[in-house]
C-alpha cells in the first residue's frame, strides 16, 4: 500500500474557491419549473457540481466528517434551496481551514489540544520545571507520531513501540526525509541529558518552538 503524501492546504483552498465559485454558476442558473412550480437549477451542472464537491469533501475533511455528511444530506437534488444549503456547507468548510495548516475537523481539534499542552510546558520551563516541560513535550510527539502512523496504515504495535521505533517507522515510509528522523531523536535523547540548567532551559525552550512547527506540518 503506498504511503499517503500531506495535503498541499494551497491547493485544497484553491480547490474550495473553485467550487464555491462553481456553485455560484449553479445558482445562476435557476429557473421556474411549469410542472412542479418549484426553483431548479440545472441538473447536468448541479450533478456535475455536486460530484466535484462530494470527492472534495472526502479527500480534504475525511470520510467521516460532519461537513460530507451535512452535505450529502442537505445538497441531494437539482433544488435551488438545495444548492443554497451545499454552499452554506462549503462556505462553513472554508472558516475552518482559514484557523490553521490543518486539514481535517478531528486534526483540527487534536491540534489545539497539542497547542495548548505545549503552552502548558512553556508554562512549566519558565517556572523552573525544565523536566516537566521535557516530559510533556516528548509525550505529544509520540502521539503525534502515532496518529501518522495510524492514518497512514503503518505497522506498529501500539503498546509496545516508544518514540524512537515510531519515528524510524514513519522514516522508512517516507513521511519526513532523515533530517526530521535525526531531529526527532534529538528531541528523545533530551530525557536522559544532563547539561547545564541554563544550557538545558534553552534546549528544551527550543524544542518546544521546533515541537509546536513539527505538529503544524505533520498532524495527521
């Protein structure tokens, strides 16, 4: 199975833009129905729309997500309400992805969970609790690294395989280049180091810069 690549958000708001844009050309096209007495639009541009929309959906939000499940449910005929409401749906698509690099609801969340936890070791470090910053730092790569690792289909054993296993398999299968790889075991190597406080502080301070990009770039 091959290994999927990260989503170029450039593209995906570019995308959305089109389909928005799109939907609006749907909408033009409304028309009075003598038979029902009721607001159409075209149907070989709505079904033809509302494909594009569908696949888009999947792709950058997920199969599961609330906003393809809206959509299906609220943007199912060639009705001009109908297209209103699968556009309200994209418009609802586009907020989200303008508050961060994510591209899915439950990426989303999951990050400001991770954001706030290395706010909370930066808290920490400027308190003096350089190894509580370090131990809370070092636990929300793991899970960063196991999410990947999960939605990308790669073999681990969940209860078993530490930082350092999880980041040589994400490695292997070509998630991040080796200078990310050796970054990452840095960051582990940390735990058991022993420098200078003052030395250790700015390590780890930077650590957590450099943790905080790390899971802009790779949540999954």
């Amino acid at each position: 199975m091959g290994v999927s690549r990260p989503i170029n958000l450039d593209g995906v708001r570019d995308r959305l833009a089109d389909l928005l844009e799109s939907g609006e050309r749907v909408l033009a096209s409304h028309y009075r129905s003598e038979l029902s007495h009721q607001d159409m639009v075209d149907a070989e541009r709505f079904r033809q729309w509302r494909v594009g929309c569908l696949a888009f959906l999947a792709e950058a939000f997920g199969t599961d997500s609330p906003y393809l499940r809206e959509y299906e449910f609220s943007c199912d005929s060639p009705y001009l309400n109908a297209v209103a409401r699968g556009q309200a749906v994209l418009r609802a698509a586009r907020e989200y992805l303008s508050f961060g690099r994510v591209a899915r609801v439950e990426e989303l969340a999951a990050a400001e969970v991770f954001n706030d936890l290395i706010a909370i070791a930066e808290r920490r470090l400027a308190a003096g609790g350089a190894g509580e910053a370090l131990t809370i730092a070092v636990a929300v790569l793991e899970d960063v690294l196991r999410r990947n690792a999960r939605v990308r289909k790669i073999a681990f054993r969940e209860s078993l395989d530490d930082l350092g296993e999880l980041n040589r398999r994400l490695w292997q299968a070509g998630v991040y280049p080796v200078a990310i790889r050796r970054k990452i075991d840095e960051w582990r190597a940390m735990e058991n180091a022993a420098p200078g406080a003052a030395e250790r502080r700015t390590a780890i301070a930077a650590m957590l810069r450099d943790v905080r990009n790390f899971i802009a770039d790779h949540l999954a």
